[in-house]
C-alpha cells in the first residue's frame, strides 16, 4: 500500500519553470527555455543543462530573484489536493532539480514533510552563476531512497509524480508513477497519465486505505497500549502484594510473639498468685497457732499473777512502794532535822521489816514452773509471729509481682489485639489488589481478544483486496501480458491458477 507520495515540483505543484522565470528577470529567457526543452525531452543531460543555465543567471539580484519566485502560482487543485491527501495520511515529498528558493516556500505552504532542492550560490546578494545541491550530480532516485530509508519503507509503499525526462528514474522505481503533464518521454514509461493540468486529478487515485488501516494499527497499537498498561498495573499491584503480604505476616508473627507473651505472663501470673494464696493460707494458719499460744501464755501469766498474790507478794510490793515514797520525800523536800530523822527511823525499820517477810516455798516453786511455761508460750508466740510476718511479706511480695505481671499482660493483650486488627486490615488490603488483579486479568483477556479479532478482521480484508487484485491481474494474464514474479505468486496464492 503507498504511504509515500514524491511531487516534482516545476510544472507540477507550481504553475510554470523557476529557472525559466528567473531567467526573464535577468533577460536570457530564450537561451534558458532553449536548454530546459532539450533537458526536459532528454536530449541534453540534467546536470549539463542545469549549470548552463544557471551560469546565465549570475549577476541578477538574489532579493529579486526571491520576490519572482513569491510571484509563481500553484499549480492548478495543489493546495485542495495535498491537504486531502495529508488528511488521508500520506506522506508528501518533493524532489526537484530546482531552487531551494522556491522549493522551500512551496514546503511550508503547502505543508509538504520533505522537500530536497538545489541551491543557487549568492555573494553581496548577487548570484554568482553556480549552483550546488543533491540533484546536480544525483539523481530524484537517490534521494527517493534516502527518504524511504528515514521513513523505514520500502519503494513499493511509494508513487511518484513528474513532467519531464528527470522524473524518470523515480517514476521507475517507486511503486505507481503518474505523469503529470508531461513530455512524451515520460509517459511512455508511467503508470498512470494524466492530462488536465489539475492535481485535483490524483485525489480519487489515492483513497482512504492508509487511513483505514492506520486507524486499524492505531486501534491494535492502542489495544496494546492499553495491554502495556493494564500489565504495568498488573506489575504494580503485585508489587503491593508482596508488600501487603509481608506486611501482613510480619504483623501476624508480631501478634504470635505477643500472644505468647501474653500467655506465658498469664500463666507466671496464675503461678504468683497461687503462691500469694498459699503464703496468705500459710500466715493465716501460723496466725491461728500464734493466737492459740497467746492463750496459753496469757492464762499461764494470770496463774501466776495468782500466786504471787497468795505467797504475800502482794505486802513485799506495798513495803517497796511505802520506802520509796519515803526516800523520795527525804531527797526532794527541805525537812528539819527532827522530821527527817523520823523519815529516816521509819524507812530503816520498814527495810527490816521487809527483810524479815519470808515468801511460801510451794506457792515460790509453782510460781517459777508457770513463770517457765510463759516465758515459752511467749517465745513461741514471737516465734510464730515471725514466720507469720515473714509468710505475710512474701504473699505481698506476690501479689505487687502478680498485679506488675498482669499489667504487662494486659499490655501485651491490647498490642496483641491491635497488631492482629492490623494484620487483617493489611489482608483485607490484600484481599483487595487480588480482586484488582483478577479485574485487570478478565480486562486483559478481553483485550486481547478484541485485538485477536481486530488483527483477524484486517488479515480478512487484506485476502479480500489480494483477491480482488488477483483476479486482476489474471485478466491481464489472459490478455497475453507479461507478469512480475511477484504476480505470478499472487495468483498461486488465491489459487486462481
């Protein structure tokens, strides 16, 4: 299918020959209309005829040159033609043997992609008679395959369009060549010729194909772009699944870790307060020991108390108190002589007095026994109280550990429970790029599909038009015409022959 359309430019996109109107502008249009005939009939060389004339040239004023070359019009449907076919989708060249001057005018008028010319050599903005450029030495079919290289096409993807005997390499080569206008030389070996001096002659020659299946590669481009896409979201939310997902389990190894803590502290804690329990039973039933010995002592201590009374303790005590107070009343008072020998007198006989009270032997030896019995009921007592005390600080002990231990339980509890609510937010996260994938899934088998029957469609029309132009060229088979290897094959393919 032609992708590429090449415009000679004199007599083709422009109406009329530059070389000719310059050389009006210098005087020497007959001797340059002489050289360009020849040159345009094949009876001269194109790189020969060019410098001639040219050469004739020097001299003239470059600002005039380029307000002549302003004045040269378009060829009749150029400007209708090359929009449509721009539209279309093609893409326009044009190669000629003419002036930079004018050549690059035309391109940025009309739009053209690529436009190659000669240049008309200028000092102090006066020709100098020389020209240089790609078509003095080469030719239009050198260029052309420059242009299909930067286009990566081939020539089959290509027609050209010319008047005259330099159009014929590239008319040769390219897939169509038109002869537009042009001299007999040329359309001996053209294509198509067409007459009318009216580029709008070429549109019906061009259709829409190359927009259609454009439009078709642009659909399938743009399926596989959206299938590039869907598959880097694809890559995307796998990436965050491996993200969430090990987010996720370290989450749940966290909670593992502190759910064992938890655990493990609740059962040093049921360990604490069992021995909290049995250190309080422990104090409670030494208390009841301590309490039962209390008893025993203080009953002892009432029997003797008993005795002491009955063996005349009671008047030793009351004798001891009469001297003291005695003793006190000489020490602290000022008496006269008289009255503290009296004191005196007193206390004295009171002393012997009390040497002389003799306390009962049995009730002194009973005494002495219960005395014994107290004294070890007591020691027993403070004894006991002891380990009581020392059983009661060690249930203390275990319950300040048993509430320090629930607390750090009850802390690993709450980090238990929020790292396993985080935990299943990441895995409802999870859970929900996975139904992103399996959307994105479904959406790039869909895709494909629609490509598959997309590429399918085209594969379809492409044997539909192979067909048509078969058969074709099976007719000019018949007719006795001589076929291209490339046709015979054609044939073969649709088996027609």
């Amino acid at each position: 299918m032609i992708k590429l359309i090449i415009f000679d430019l004199d007599n083709v996109l422009i109406d009329g020959e530059a070389i000719d109107e310059i050389g009006k502008l210098a005087g020497v249009e007959e001797e340059i209309s002489d050289i360009t005939r020849k040159a345009m009939e094949g009876k001269l060389d194109f790189e020969t005829a060019l410098k001639k004339r040219v050469s004739l040239l020097k001299g003239t004023s470059l600002e005039d040159v380029r307000k002549t070359m302003e004045g040269i019009p378009f060829m009749e449907g150029a400007e209708e033609t090359l929009k449509e076919l721009k539209k279309r989708g093609y893409k326009i060249a044009t190669i000629s043997g003419s002036f930079e001057i004018i050549a690059n005018r035309i391109k940025d008028q009309l739009g053209l992609d690529y436009a190659f010319s000669n240049i008309l050599h200028e000092e102090n903005g006066i020709l100098t008679g020389e020209v240089s450029g790609p078509l003095v030495n080469g030719s239009k079919v050198d260029v052309l395959k420059q242009i299909i290289k930067m286009e990566d096409i081939s020539t089959e993807e290509c027609a050209a369009v010319g008047d005259a005997a330099n159009d014929i390499s590239m008319l040769k080569e390219a897939k169509l060549g038109i002869a537009f206008n042009a001299k007999p030389i040329l359309k001996e070996i053209a294509d198509i010729v067409i007459e009318d001096k009216d580029l709008r002659q070429l549109i019906p020659l061009f259709t829409d194909e190359i927009q259609i299946e454009e439009k078709e590669s642009l659909k399938t481009s743009k399926l596989e772009v959206d299938v590039k896409k869907l598959l880097d979201e694809k890559k995307e939310h796998e990436k965050k699944i491996a993200k969430l997902t090990e987010e996720r389990d370290k989450l749940n190894q966290e909670a593992k870790c502190f759910r064992e803590l938890r655990d493990n502290l609740n059962t040093s804690l049921k360990e604490n307060l069992d021995k909290a329990v049995e250190y309080r039973n422990k104090r409670n039933k030494i208390n009841e020991e301590v309490e039962k010995y209390k008893k025993k002592r203080d009953q002892a201590n009432r029997e003797l108390k008993n005795l002491e009374w009955k063996s005349g303790k009671r008047d030793i005590i009351k004798v001891k108190n009469e001297i003291k107070k005695i003793d006190k009343t000489i020490e602290t008072r000022v008496l006269d002589i008289k009255k503290e020998n009296e004191l005196v007198k007193e206390a004295t006989d009171l002393r012997r007095k009390l040497q002389k009270m003799q306390k009962d032997e049995i009730v002194q030896k009973e005494a002495i026994e219960l005395k014994k019995i107290s004294e070890s009921y007591h020691a027993k007592v403070v004894e006991l109280s002891e380990n009581a005390q020392s059983a009661h600080e060690e249930m203390v002990e275990c319950f300040r550990k048993t509430d320090d231990i629930r607390s750090k339980a009850d802390d690993a509890h709450k980090k238990f429970i929020e790292t396993r609510e985080n935990a299943s937010r990441k895995h409802e996260d999870l859970k929900a790029v996975l139904a992103d994938i399996h959307k994105i899934k479904k959406s790039v088998d869909k895709i494909k599909l629609q490509k598959l029957n997309l590429e399918n469609e085209i594969i379809m029309k492409k044997n539909i038009k192979e067909k048509a132009l078969a058969e074709g060229i099976y007719e000019k088979f018949k007719e006795g015409k001589k076929l291209t290897t490339d046709e015979l094959l054609l044939l073969q393919k649709h088996n027609i022959v």
